[in-house]
C-alpha cells in the first residue's frame, strides 16, 4: 500500500513535469494503477487514456512523453506500451521499502486511524439462555471477534454486545418444570444439561397433560409481572448459563462489553410501540399489532401478539433504539445467521418508516450453517455438538500430535491449547461468511494443510530461524531477496495492509485467514529454496530481516482472526 502510494506521487510529480500539471489527486493516480497478468509486463501499469481527456493527447503519446519525466529510486525501468505506462520495479529496492516498511510500523503495520472517533456496535455470539454453547454459535462469535479487533484496528471505538436470548414462554416452561421434578443441587451440578432436561421433560408430558402448559404461561406471566420467586429462579438459570458460557468465551478468548440481552428491553419497549403508533405504523391484524411492509415485499412485521405479548423484533426495536441513544454508534452490526435475514430485512425497514435516518448505519453481518462430519445438526433429534466439548477434543488432539511431533516441548499444554482452538477457530474463518461448513477433524488438525496448525506452525519456523540465527549486525543485502521465492513473499506483505481494508469493507475475516495461508506457503517456499543462514552475512541478514517482517505479519493476521501464534510448537 505505501509503496503504491510512492509510485502515486512519482507518476503525480512525472506527470507535473511533463504538462505542468496533473488532472488526477495521487490519490486517484493509486487507485487507477493496476497490475498487469504477466510481470514481464512490469510490475504495475498506468492507463494513460485516464488523462487524454484532460490533455488532450491520445494515450498513446502521453505514455511515451512519460518515459522521460517519471522518475523514483525504486523504479528498475518504465515503459510505454500501447498507451500503457508499464513499471519495472527494481526489485532489491522494492523488497527493502516493503519489509522495512512493515518492520518499522511493527503490530500497527496496515492500521490507519480511519475510524478515530467513532463507535461501532457489534452484535455477537447472542446465545440463549438455559441452552447449551453449540457449534452453531461458533460463527457468530468468531467473525464478531475478528470485525471488532480489525475497527479498533482501524481506530473505531466498539462495542461488543452479547445480546442474549433470555425471554420467551418457554422460560415459564423450564420454571414450571423445576418447580415440579427440580431441585437446586442437581442443577448446580449438572449445570444447563439439567435444565434442559427439565424442559424436554416438561414438552414430553405437556403432550399428555395440556394443563401443564398453562402453568408455564402462568410462570411466565409471574416472570413478567416481576414475582420475586419467579424472577430469582430465571436470573438464577441466568447465572447457570452464563458461568457456562463463560468458560467457553475464556478459552477462545472472547470478552463483550454488554451482556444487555432480550430481557433488558422489557420496559424499553412500550414507548417504541407508542411512538409507531403516533407515527400511524401500526395497524390491528385479528387482534394483533403489525407494521405493513407488503409494498416492499415483505411479509407483516409483527409488534404484538393478539395476547399483548412482544416479539422477536419487538426487542430489537428497542434495543437499535437503545444503542444508538446510549453509544451515538456511526455503524451498528448484527452478526446472525443468514436463517434471520428477512428478519433483519424487516428491522431496518421499520427503523427506515420510523423516519431513522440511521438504519443505513445497521448492517446484518450473515453467515452459512456448520454442519458436523456431513451431518446437520439438530437439537431436535439430539445431534448437536457441544462447543466446550469440540475445542477440548481438538486441544486433545493437538496435544497428541504435538507429543509425536516436537515432544522435548516446554509448555505443551499452552501450545495444545492455542493450537487446539487454532484449528477449528481456523476452519470456521476459512470459507466466505455466506457459504456452509462442514466440519471435519482430520482437515481442521491437517498440519499440511490449508489450516490453523499450518499456519502457526510456519509462525513457529520463522520464530525457530531467528533464534537458531542470533544476531546478525552485517547491513542486508536486499539483491538476496529478488529471486522468485523471496519476492513472492515481499508481494503479500505489500498486499497485507490492502487486505485488511478489504476485509474491513466486506466485514469478511475470511480474506484474512486466507490471506495467512497465502503467506505461509510463500514462506516456506522461500525457506526451501533459499538458505537463509548463508556464509555471506549481508545475504544472511536480508533472508534473516524478510523471515522477521514474514512472522511479523502472520502473527498480526492471525491476531485479527481471534487467534495466538505460538513461537515454538
Ligand atoms: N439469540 C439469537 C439466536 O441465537 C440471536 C440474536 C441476535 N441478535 C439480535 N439482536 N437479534 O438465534
């Protein structure tokens, strides 16, 4: 990025130099640079039709006048070919601005302070109360850790929000149920399996007694009322949960600012449905309160129920309400499964009718299913995989390879664990957000693969050269690094900054997983072919200065990702 940024200003100043003046801001010369298929066509190349109009010249004509004028240390050549200025970078000096460059701007290498005062909300991992963590919620939770790393990245400020699913009748269910066959030791110890025993116990006999669903209303209408019994038994399962799930936000590294969930809006709500009415949204359907979004093609939305109970998007009315009144955010995410898009569809074109000019600031961040060894998974049918115990399985597993592979290590079982997670944190990360999964251990845990284990593994090697190499005072030779192999890897440190952006835009973590993938095939390619240890110590200290800016930058994406990079494994 900085070094198309210097070939900007070179080809701005040439440009001056010829006509005395330039019709593009460098800015805009850096944007229409491009690179050309086939590097015997140089390195980068400028359509010169882009200023004919301006100058009046063919492009042709400009192409040969610039020859002359476009002038930079680091340009090898430059030449006109078919109204295309080509540039020939010199490689030596290319390898030197890049590396040196990333080595000087250190962890903060392709940040900018774009976002500085401004707030970002996300919206992530929102799991539900008196359920278990399953692979399912894993997505959310790791592309919401990744986006808010890469904002503050970028100089936003954010707000993680973990909104949870803590309302619903089915709460009045589960209080039923441990009022009848519960009792607190049991679900102290078995945690949110017993309660979620208790309510498939309680679903199971309901079917033969219906008048144990009306105690279940009748419990959650005590829940809503505020009975103090009713409410200390929900906040405890609350509690049950949450200790749960912390367990697994803990080993995966995940913090949140707010765990303001569904329940938090309950007395937020009524003035939202005051103001729709004021507004003339709403309309009664049987009994019911709607928002009409047929003209847009959408089905109702639906405020309240004929029993004068709140919805889904009730709450996210109030809570898009709350977060922009409480955070003032310039951009509010929803990072859910794409299962909810007309959902947020609906939410956002409400908010738009409410006369929020702000909805264009909310974005739904989607993303596929996870299914499991080729199978889906279903609560229903009991085929669910619980997250706490995959990333145990895969630590496991890790450790197992790591005892085969390195078995002198000091801290295996810190390294299991970060490669453990590494893994199937990795495999999650690896595919556009939009696409399916399925997992499978043997491709997540492949060290050879295109995976996390590889990856760290490549940080390891980087880490392991420097070390073997101590210290190297000689000046770098940067000629040493302007063979295939070594410019391979110089290219995508380059690229790094510009694929953050790229990911930032899309809110795609996935860009940069693949990405470090990319770079640590580059590397190891570099590694094979040359000997970085070389006799001659100018030659050693460039191969030694690439490997350091290499690991550099594979820890930094691996950060980015949500994920540590190990130094031995
Ligand atoms: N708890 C919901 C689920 O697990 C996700 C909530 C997403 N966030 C929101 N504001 N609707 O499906």
């Amino acid at each position: 990025m900085d070094f198309k940024c210097a070939l900007a200003d070179a080809l701005y100043e040439g440009i001056r130099g010829a006509y005395g003046e330039c019709a593009l801001a460098p800015e805009e010369l850096m944007q229409a640079l491009e690179v050309p298929p086939d590097t015997a066509m140089g390195d980068y190349a400028f359509p010169c039709f882009k200023l004919s109009k301006a100058l009046r010249k063919s492009p042709v004509a400009i192409a040969e006048s610039l020859t002359e004028t476009v002038k930079a240390d680091f340009l090898g050549k430059t030449e006109a070919v078919k109204g295309y200025l080509n540039f020939f970078v010199d490689k030596a000096m290319y390898a030197r601005q890049v590396v040196e460059g990333a080595l000087a701007a250190g962890d903060g290498y392709g940040a900018d302070n774009s976002g500085a005062g401004k707030t970002c909300v996300l919206d992530y991992s929102s799991i539900n109360i008196a359920k278990r963590f399953h692979i399912g919620h894993l997505s959310t939770t790791m592309i919401g850790n990744s986006l808010s790393r890469l904002y503050r990245f970028f100089g936003w400020n954010t707000v993680s929000v973990n909104h949870l699913g803590d309302w619903g009748t089915q709460f009045g269910k589960m209080i039923a149920a441990y009022k009848r066959w519960g009792d607190r030791e049991t679900v102290m110890r078995g945690g949110v399996d017993e309660m979620v025993k208790l309510y498939v116990r309680f679903n199971a006999e309901a079917k033969e007694n219906p008048a144990l669903d009306d105690e279940g209303r009748a419990w959650f209408k005590a829940i809503e009322d505020g009975n103090p019994e009713a409410l200390e038994i929900f906040n405890w399962f609350k509690s049950v949960t949450l200790k749960d799930a912390e367990k697994v936000y803990e080993l995966l590294g995940v913090q949140f600012d707010s765990y303001a969930g569904e329940s938090f809006y309950n007395d937020k709500m009524q003035p939202i449905i005051d103001e729709l009415e004021a507004k003339g949204l709403l309309k009664e359907d049987q009994g019911a309160k709607i928002v009409d979004l047929e003209p847009y093609g959408m089905p109702p939305a639906l405020i309240l129920r004929s029993d004068g109970a709140t919805l889904y998007i009730t709450r996210d009315l109030a809570a898009a309400k709350y977060r922009k009144d409480t955070y003032h955010f310039d951009k509010s995410l929803y990072v859910v499964a794409y299962q909810q898009d007309l959902h947020f569809k609906q939410l956002f074109k409400v908010l738009e009718l409410m006369g929020y000019d702000w909805y264009k600031q909310c974005e739904h961040v989607n993303f596929g299913m996870v299914s499991f060894e080729g199978q889906t998974l279903s609560t229903r049918e009991g085929r669910i995989v619980y997250l706490e115990d995959l990333l145990n399985t895969s630590i496991q597993k890790a450790r197992e390879i790591m005892e085969e592979k390195s078995p002198d290590l000091d801290n295996k079982d810190e390294v299991a664990r970060q490669v453990g997670i590494g893994a199937v944190v990795f495999f999650i990360l690896y595919n556009n957000r939009r696409k399916d999964i399925d997992f499978w251990w043997d491709r997540a845990l492949n060290f050879d693969g295109e995976t996390g284990p590889y990856v760290m593994y490549t940080h390891a090697r980087c880490c392991s050269v420097l070390r073997k190499a101590g210290a190297c005072d000689a000046q770098p030779d940067f000629a040493a690094l302007t063979d295939g192999g070594a410019q391979d890897v110089v290219r995508l440190i380059e690229q790094f900054p510009g694929v953050l952006k790229a990911a930032f835009d899309k809110s795609e973590p996935s860009m940069i997983t693949r990405f470090s993938v990319d770079l640590a095939q580059a590397y190891n390619r570099f590694y094979y072919e040359s000997k970085i240890l070389d006799e001659d110590l100018s030659v050693r200290a460039a191969r030694l200065t690439l490997t350091r800016a290499a690991s550099q930058v594979i820890r930094q994406a691996l950060y980015l990702i949500g994920l540590e990079a190990p130094e031995r494994m």
